[in-house]
C-alpha cells in the first residue's frame, strides 16, 4: 500500500492505482472529470485530457515535481506523491481550455440532442467553458452514416475518446467500427455503411459521454427530464439482466445500464433487455432510481411507483 | 414581552366607549363623503371604458404567445422541452418527432414539434418560456387572450401558435441585447 496526497486529502492506496482512481477513492469534488478513462474498459484513457492534474511532488523519494500537467487516468500514484487538483488555478485554467478545444468543432446542438441532461460534455461546459465561442471559422461537417436499426451516430457530436471502440473490441467478437483518418478529419465510422449488430452492441451507447452515439429505438421520444428512471430486472440468459428503465406514464420510453457515481456502467447489458423489451410486463421493477439532486433528471417527481407494481402482478 | 414594532406608525387599539358625537356617526360620514367629493371627483379617471377605448400596449407585454417561424418560413422549435421545463405553471405539453427527408422546408432541425400546446388557463403569462428558448421559437406578444365558453377551447395547439408564413408576428423589439450579439458569429451553422 501507497499514500498520496490530493488536494490536502491523504488517501492509502494499492500501488499500481493511477491518481484518477485513487481520486475516486476519496470521492467528490476532488475526482478529476473523464472524457476518455473507463474503469470497466482496458486501454482507455490518455485521449481527451480533461482529467489532467499537478503533481507538486513526485514521490518520498523524489520530491520534485513533475515538469507538466499529467494525464490522471494513465498516471500511476507513487508513494508520497502530492496531487492538486481544484486547490491548483493552473489546473483549472488548463481544463478550461481542454474543454474549449473539445467545443471547438462541437455543433450547438443541444436543443436537438438526445444526450441533452445526462451529457459529460454539456456538464464541463457549463462549469468550465465561458459562455462565448472565440473561433469565428465553421465547425467541421461530417457526411451522417446509417449504422443500423438500433444505434444513431451522429459523427459532428463525437469527441474521439475511443471508449465505443474499446467497448466493440473487449466485448463483442466482431468490431466493425473504428476510427477513419487522422487529426482534424478524424470520425467514427463503419467505413462502408455497414450496421453494428452484436449482441452487446448496444453498450457503446452508454460509454460514449456525449450524444455521438444515441438509441435509435427511444430517439426524439422525450427529453430525458420528462421521463423517471426506475430500478428493474428481468430473467435473462445473455447477461445478468438488472437495467433502468426510463419511464413516461406507463410507458417504458429507454432502457439503460445502471451507472455508478462516476458515470460509468455497473455492467453491460444485452441488446435484447436494451432495444426488445419496452413494455412494463416485460421487467420486474424494483423501485425508483435515486438520481443526485443535482442533475435536472431529479426535477421528476415519482409518483404512481405502486400503481406499477400492482399492474404487474 | 411586548411585541417589537417593524416601523414607528403603528397604533395602539384602546377599547374607550364612543361619545355620543361619535355615535351617530353623520360626521363621519359627511367627513367621507367630502374625501370622494373634493379629493378625486375631478381628477383624471384611472379606468378606460373597454372596449371603446383601448389602452396602449407596450413592446413587451407579455400577452398571448407566437411561434415564430425563420426567414424561410420554416418553423423554429425543435422541440427541446426547456420552455415546458421551466414553465412554472406546468402549461405546455409538447410532442417531438423526426423530421422527414423532403421536410426540410417545414422545419429547421431534424426534430420538430409534432404537437406544441399551451393551456392558456393555466398560462400565468411570465414569460419564462420566451426567456429560456434557445432557438428564438416563442414569443408572448400584446395580443391578447379571448374569452372563450368551453374550456377545453383554451388549450391552444399549433394551429393557433405557428404564424402564418404571410403575416408573421414582429417580435424584433422583444430580442435581448445578448441574443442580437450572438447571431452576428457566424461559426455558427444557424447564424449564417
Ligand atoms: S453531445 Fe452533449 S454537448 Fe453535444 S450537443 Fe449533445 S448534449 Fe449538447
Ligand atoms: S462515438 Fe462516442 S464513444 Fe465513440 S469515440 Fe466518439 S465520443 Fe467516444
Ligand atoms: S408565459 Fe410562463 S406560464 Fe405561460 S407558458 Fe410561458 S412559461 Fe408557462
Ligand atoms: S419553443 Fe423554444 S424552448 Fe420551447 S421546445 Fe421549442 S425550441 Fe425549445
Ligand atoms: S480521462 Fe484522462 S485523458 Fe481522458
């Protein structure tokens, strides 16, 4: 076991732990935003470096420190290492300009989006981004591409993490998605029009931290604010099958994997719980989703959860 | 413990008997009477007599509401459900739905509002909704909102709200300093 120090909060953590997650360890605002990292996937991480951090000494033994900011995600903690975070206006400067970079040929389009609420972008943003573009040029274009009956990408929208890449490769047994040239024209893409369809294709849908890559099968059928997510489960032979189900009246509107507190999936779930199974009958619910009082989801206010139950038995 | 006064005007309430001066209360009314005579018979009236004479309506009153449409006359909400979301009287109820290839005359975005309804009953007229748009889609005007019998009537939907193509409603004197700033970028797709 390893101490470090962030932000004037020591932590004890198993060596090999990047800063990122032993971050995650103390919890709150301490925990650097990720773009890129996901816990639940290897070889994330060191793409969108919103997660950077000083490292004001590098360790007991070395106690100088690191020359630049470091990418949190793929830095690993040493002993005696001092971390800032929020208590460092340079990182904070330079986050801000991060999340500038990621916006810079980002369309405005929240208003159509249906990752609107529950976006990891649209959060930086608002706390980091001033409210103004200085970029007078246009935002880059991409030809839109059919990838199938159940996924709508919209490349303008994607912020090049390769997490939906990451999650093709590590979970399903065929990719067919990758990422097609370089630098400014770089995009997601199937190369020739070619639909995902795998069984647990449906996750890069939840990994990806922006509305890239959105549910087609619940597309446009409500702002995520309208609806209430609730707990539910079913017997499945594919995967463990507990989800969330995101309700409107009696209608089940999406279905999603239950997110942890950093916004990542607890599990990954089939395309069948995911894209098949829209109706009440179909799920075994067990009680209203908390969401943090925070996010303009919890603006829902639960009633009728009864009423469900009954109609169910 | 007596009560702390908020401000030195207040009075005391004593229980003393009237006299009989004060009994037969014709002094105090004729006293009354002279206030309404002497004091407001002849001054300028306040009220209008309506509907002969109308009053005039600011540039931003906030009657009832329009949903604009942009210079080429295709609509402008897309539906993004701000406007419901911060109503604070629950009014609006909207639909949303995928604009179709062809469409691209009708509707701005690639989500439209299929239907667009505002209880005008329940409609407090505070403008928030005007407020909160991001896409300059509703306006209150200074029309106002018509007595109807049924109430059913006073749900209007986009046959009332959507101008009309040929006599689209002037809302320039109601757009913000900041929005007037913002549609001069052009980096912007709906800017240019
Ligand atoms: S991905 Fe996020 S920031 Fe981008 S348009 Fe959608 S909601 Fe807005
Ligand atoms: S589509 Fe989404 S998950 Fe995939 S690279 Fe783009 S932003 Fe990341
Ligand atoms: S004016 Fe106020 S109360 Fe009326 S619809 Fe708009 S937001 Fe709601
Ligand atoms: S009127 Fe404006 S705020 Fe309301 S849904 Fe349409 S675009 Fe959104
Ligand atoms: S989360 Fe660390 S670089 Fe993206």
């Amino acid at each position: 076991m390893i101490k470090l120090t962030i932000d004037n909060i020591e932590v004890e953590v198993e060596e090999g732990t990047t800063i990122l997650n032993a971050a995650r360890k103390i919890g709150g605002k301490v925990v650097p935003p990720a773009m890129c990292y996901y816990s639940k996937l290897d070889c994330s991480g060191g793409k969108c470096r919103v997660c950077l951090v000083k490292v004001a000494q590098s360790s007991a033994k070395d106690p100088r420190p690191m020359p630049k900011l470091v990418a949190s995600c793929s830095t690993m903690a040493q002993d005696g290492m001092v971390v800032q975070n929020i208590t460092s206006p340079e990182v904070l400067e330079a986050r801000k300009a991060i999340v500038e970079f990621l916006l810079l040929n980002h369309p405005l389009d929240c208003p159509v989006c249906d990752q609107a609420g529950e976006c990891d972008l649209q959060d930086l943003a608002y706390s980091f981004g001033s409210e103004n573009t200085r970029s007078r040029e246009e935002r880059s274009v991409h030809k839109q591409e059919d990838i199938g009956p159940y996924i709508q990408l919209n490349k303008n929208r994607c912020i090049l993490c390769y997490r939906c890449i990451n999650t093709a490769n590590q979970l399903t047994d065929q990719r067919v998605h990758g990422m097609l040239f370089r630098g400014d024209h770089a995009e997601i893409s199937t190369y020739i029009e070619k639909s995902v369809e795998n069984d647990f294709s449906g996750n890069i849908i939840d990994v990806c931290p922006v509305g890239a890559l959105t549910d087609k099968t619940s597309r446009f059928k409500s702002r995520v604010w309208f609806t209430k997510p609730y707990d539910a489960h079913r017997e499945c032979p594919k995967c463990n099958g507990k989800v969330v189900l995101w309700m409107k009246g009696n209608e089940v509107l999406r279905v999603t994997a239950p997110k942890d507190k950093n916004g990542e999936v607890e599990h990954f779930i089939c395309n069948e719980c995911r894209f098949e199974k829209k109706e009440v009958s179909d799920w075994k619910i067990d009680g209203p989703r908390t969401i943090e009082r925070t996010s303009v989801i919890s603006l829902n206010h639960y009633t009728n959860i009864d009423k469900l139950n009954k109609e169910e038995k | 413990m007596a009560m702390q006064t908020l401000t030195n005007r207040s009075k005391v309430v004593s229980n003393k008997k009237m006299t009989l001066w004060e009994k037969i209360y014709l002094p105090a009314i004729v006293k009354g009477l002279s206030i309404t005579f002497f004091g407001h018979f002849f001054k300028r009236k306040v009220t209008f007599s309506y509907p002969d004479k109308q009053r005039e309506f600011s540039p931003v009153y906030r009657g009832r509401h329009v949903l604009k449409r942009d210079d080429q006359g295709r609509e402008r909400c897309t539906a993004c459900g701000l406007c419901a979301l911060a109503c604070p009287a629950e009014a609006i109820t909207i639909v949303a739905a995928e604009r179709k290839p062809g469409e691209e005359n009708l509707y701005r975005e690639e989500k439209y509002a299929a239907t667009y309804e505002i209880n005008m009953l329940r409609c407090i007229f505070c403008g928030l909704c005007e407020e909160v748009c991001p896409k300059e889609a509703i306006f209150l005007t200074d029309q106002i909102v018509h007595s109807e019998y049924e109430r059913p009537t006073f749900i209007y939907g986009k046959d009332k709200l959507v101008e009309s193509v040929d006599n689209p409603v002037d809302v320039s004197k109601r757009q913000t300093k900041s929005v007037l700033e913002f549609k001069k970028n052009t980096g912007f797709a709906h800017n240019r």
